[in-house]
C-alpha cells in the first residue's frame, strides 16, 4: 500500500487537534537421560487424557484459555486441557489456540492433519457484523508475554494495533487483506517483533515519546505531550500514563472500540476490570487518573492486549464497570 509523504502525513493523516475531540524419531535401543528442556516439553499431569496436552513452558498468559475456553482452563498455576474438543469448532478453537500460544507448549498427540487450514483463518474476524474489519492476529510473542494483536481494515490504511510473532505465512495473509500502512504500539512492553514487520510490511511505527527505548529508538512517529491525536477522522490516540510513562489507547469511533494494551483488563476470575499493578511502572494515582479520562470516551467495546475482550450494553454500562474499577481502588 502506498504511503503518504511524511509532510503530507503531519498535516493531514496524523493530526493532533487544536482541541480534545517434525520429522519422525528413530528407535535406538537405549536412551540418554533428557535435557531440561526436553522435560519441560513433556505433558503436564494435569492434562485429562486425550489428543490435546499442554506441557511445563506455560507462561499463565491465558491466550489459550479465551481462545478456547471450552478446552483449556488453569490448573495449578498453568494451562491444561481440561476436556478434549468435542466438536469440529472446539476442535478448530483449540489449533488456533496452539498456533497463537507464545511458547509453543500446546500439543497434539498426532500431527493434525487440518492444521494448514487453521493457518490460513489468520487474521481471525472478531465479530463480522458487530465489528467489521476488525481481526485477531494470533500468533503472540513471548516477548510480550503473550499479548494480542490486532489487525483494523480501514480505506484510509490498515492499522496493525502491537506487534504478534513475526511469520511469513501470518504476513502473507496480512499482505492479501491489503497490508498495513500503521503499527500502531500501545506501549514498550508490546512491541515484540515490531522492527520484523516494520522490514516485511513496510509500515510505519507509531509509539509514544515516554516508552522510546533501545528497542523502539527506530520508530518512525514519535508522539508528544498529553495528547489527544488522531489518525485520520476516525482514531483517536488516547495518552493514559501509568502501567507505561507512554501507555496509549487507540479509539476506533465509528465502532465504538478501544484498545487498551496493558491499561487495563478485564480480570480473568469475574467480570470486574483489573489493572496490571504488580507490572506498572508508575503510581497508581496516575493509572486511575488516566481511567478517569475513559469516562468520557464513547466505547462499548474493550479489546485488550491480555485476556478478554468485553463487549458493553451501552456507554452507561462501560462507565459503570470504569466506576466500580475506581471505587475498588480508592476505597
């Protein structure tokens, strides 16, 4: 996709506003003792028996539990398969999850025949009525602890939304959905293989000035002060300071989403929003401040970069699950 001369881009694209809108193993007749890493391969006890495992390099991150909920589930502090799929769906739910998993620790017993046409379902579609054009890129790094990225199809340039594992085939079908003019990175900790893509789909970078590291030295737009700005007429990048001095969450208007990186989530044992304080790198005060500023945002949809995405009844709803998460930290 051609890109917008840099002038042309400050001026009009990338605005801030004047105001705040496996090969087979031989037998050998005997066997050395196993490496650690090969042990760590092994399969988890607490798997349930069947095709399906997951083994001792599970880093918690629970990709494959909301990918496939129907399948894995925690069991003493990591991923296990607590039931094989029972369907066709679950079956193909649980092979998105192995190829997204970001340390490879999901198995099958026998190589799965319909894996390539799991492959090639990525980007995943979230919802195609509710949300088109907005896709889950699976295959997530462990550089990022497994965090989600998303793809957004827009006529203006497509927006890779932080970065997943860089693959060829991933990239490919990223190419045929009319490549990305953006990667838009909603804070250091998620930029994973964000220079691979940058070479491969040749897009430009987006990050804010606070988490401009070694890593992110590169980037081609570099955002300052407080904010708000704006991609086009339809994004507006929002600064919330507090998980990262330059955390950022991206407002797709027109459907009512925001990306929220690490700001905030939604906790994986009740349907309350959490915050990633044990992670953040600055005070509570200045996270809440920057939930504070959600308030006023029009979404319905929370899309995170771990766990579950939330889908609100209204803007009244959104506010008061923002409410409740302020109460229960300043109570």
């Amino acid at each position: 996709m051609a890109l917008m001369s840099l002038g042309a881009a400050v001026h009009s694209y990338f605005s801030t506003p004047t105001a705040p809108p496996r090969p087979r193993r031989c037998i050998l007749p005997f066997r050395a003792a196993a490496s650690p890493a090969a042990l760590d391969r092994r399969r988890r006890p607490q798997n349930v028996a069947g095709d399906f495992f997951v083994d001792h390099r599970c880093i918690d991150c629970q990709t494959c539990r909301w990918m496939a909920p129907e399948v894995f589930k925690r069991v003493d502090g990591k991923a296990a398969v607590a039931a094989q799929p029972s369907s066709e769906e679950e079956r193909t739910k649980a092979l998105q999850a192995l190829l997204s998993c970001p340390t490879s620790s999901i198995h099958t017993e026998k190589p799965p025949k319909d894996i390539l046409q799991v492959q090639n379902m990525f980007p995943l579609p979230i919802d195609d009525k509710l949300l088109p054009g907005v896709y889950l890129c699976g295959y997530n790094s462990e550089d990022s602890y497994g965090a989600t990225s998303y793809l957004v199809i827009h006529p203006q340039g497509n927006i890779l939304i932080d970065s997943p594992r860089y693959t060829p085939k991933l990239a490919n079908n990223i190419e045929k959905l009319g490549g990305v003019r953006y990667m838009f990175l909603t804070h250091i900790d998620d930029v994973a293989d964000h220079r691979k893509w940058a070479e491969q789909i040749k897009c430009e970078r987006i990050i804010h000035s606070g988490d401009v590291e070694e890593a992110t030295a590169d980037v081609e737009w570099k955002l300052e002060g407080n904010g708000p700005w704006n991609i086009g007429t339809d994004f507006e990048l929002i600064h919330t300071p507090g998980h990262t001095p330059g955390s950022v969450c991206l407002y797709y208007k027109p459907l009512k989403v925001l990306f929220t990186g690490d700001h905030v989530a939604k906790s994986e044992e009740s349907d309350d929003l959490n915050l990633f304080l044990m992670y953040s790198k600055q005070s509570v005060s200045l996270q809440l401040e920057s939930i504070r500023k959600l308030l006023e945002v029009e979404f319905e949809w929370l899309l995170p970069g771990h766990g579950y995405r939330i889908k609100y009844k209204d803007v009244q709803a959104k506010n008061a699950a923002m409410e409740s998460l302020l109460a229960n930290y300043t109570s």
